[in-house]
C-alpha cells in the first residue's frame, strides 16, 4: 500500500512541480509532500494516482543531502491535490526517454540542437511514451558516466539515447563512456545501426556507437547528425519495445515476427 500526505502542500496548480519523499523536511518555500510504503515502482513517467484520477507524474528521482532514505522525487500536478493523507497506486502509461546530446558548441550554446529533439519525435512516432527529458552536455566521459548511471538508476528511464561523439576525433568519448557503465551489450543493435549506414556512405564504418543494458534501461549511442540519428534509430525503432519489455521482467515467449 502507497501513501502519499499532501497535508503541507498549498498552492500547488496543474502544472507545478513538486518534491516528494519518505522523510521530507520542509524548507522555505518548498512543495514538498511524503509518501511511504512501496516505493520500488516509482520511476519517471509513473502516473500517481488515487481517487480515479491522475495526481501527479514522476519527473526525476534525486539524492537528497540530510533527509533519512536520501531519495526523492520530482513530480509534476497533474490535477488537485487532496488534502492529508491519501492512498494511491502507480501506473505507468507508455514508456519514458530521455535522450542526450553530446556537444561542445551546443553546450556552449553556439548551435542548436536537432538531433536530440528528433530522436524524441521518432521514439514518439513508434512508442506510446509517458514522458521524454532531453540533456545537452559537452563532449566530456565523466559526465556522461555519471548522467547515464543517474538516468538509469535513479530517474529509472526505460530508453537512454545519445548522439554525438561516436567517431575517432580526440573529443568522441560515447562510446568509451558508455561502455563503462552498461552490463550487457547489445551487438545486434549496433550491427544493425552499422549495416543502415553502410548503406548509405562508407563513411558509417568509422562509428563505434554502442548499445547495451544499464539496470532496467535500454542504452543506445546515435550519430551526431541528424540525418544519421534519422537512420540509424530506424534501424533499432522495430526491436525497442521488446528489448525493454524483456529487460524489465516480461515472460512472455518471443515469438518470430513476420
């Protein structure tokens, strides 16, 4: 059973963005509500709901300095709040992305980002999708490490895609980043990836993107241009949803698709 005490929260409309915890304090100006008993389901995009309605949908999980258990969560007000204590359940409609963009100049902001918006648009043409956060970092490995590890095991995205950095040039470090954090590696998907671009240049060979498992996420690096991320996540799109269904614990047979 999953409750959530809403007694502390004023003013929080359709749309605002609150914190919840086990053990929150309270500090100025904060929305912040706690919820207590089986947390395990909370990921992002999970749908928090009680009263036969959608209450708020889980943004982010964070580490909270000083407060017991650590963890929290960012939510978004998806309606009004009642008052006290509640009962709710989790529910999860669709799957949840996140995308990052590797870029020295876009994290500079010396050019705009398109690949990592159409990864989006093309994982939302293909999948029902509960909720999608896009990053734009610079080309460094620690950094990378360090959002994909959180994005996995504390935000519990389904899908983490990338793109960028997946050449031979001195500050391409997808893969080597990536590669330090997965668990299991998924050569199909990076085949099928290499086979798209062959097809289309020579040039597809010198890509070292790499795919694989991160706790219960779906890792996968793309290109840096937006024609290649085009191709290359056409390529994967048909194997994503059961790769994270298995992944997550479905076990149901894999039947042949014809």
């Amino acid at each position: 059973m999953l409750k959530c005490d809403f007694s502390t929260i004023k003013g929080a409309g359709v749309g605002r963005r609150i914190v919840l915890g086990e053990a929150l304090s309270q500090p100025e100006g904060c929305l912040c509500a706690t919820v207590s008993g089986d947390l395990a389901g909370l990921r992002s995009g999970i749908m928090i709901e009680g009263g036969g309605k959608a209450l708020l949908r889980v943004i982010s999980g964070n580490w909270t300095p000083g407060v017991p258990g650590a963890k929290s969560w960012t939510a978004e007000v998806m309606s009004e709040l009642p008052q006290g204590e509640v009962e709710v359940s989790l529910k999860k409609h669709g799957y949840s992305l996140a995308y990052v963009t590797l870029s020295d100049k876009g994290a500079a902001g010396m050019r705009k980002d398109e690949a990592g918006p159409l990864i989006a648009e093309m994982v939302k043409g293909a999948l029902p999708l509960s909720i999608e956060q896009g990053y734009l970092i610079a080309d460094e490995s620690d950094d990378l490490k360090a959002l994909l590890m959180h994005l996995a095991h504390v935000c519990g995205f389904d899908l983490i895609m990338t793109t960028g950095g997946t050449g031979v040039g001195p500050r391409d470090v997808s893969p080597e980043a990536t590669l330090a954090v997965i668990e299991k590696r998924l050569p199909g998907f990076e085949r099928a990836i290499t086979a798209t671009g062959l097809a289309k240049t020579p040039h597809a060979m010198i890509s070292r993107a790499v795919a694989g498992t991160l706790g219960e996420s779906i890792v996968v690096n793309f290109p840096g241009s937006p024609k290649a991320v085009r191709e290359s996540l056409d390529a994967v799109l048909p194997a994503l949803k059961h790769a994270v269904d298995k992944l997550q614990g479905d076990k149901t047979d894999c039947a042949q698709v014809l």
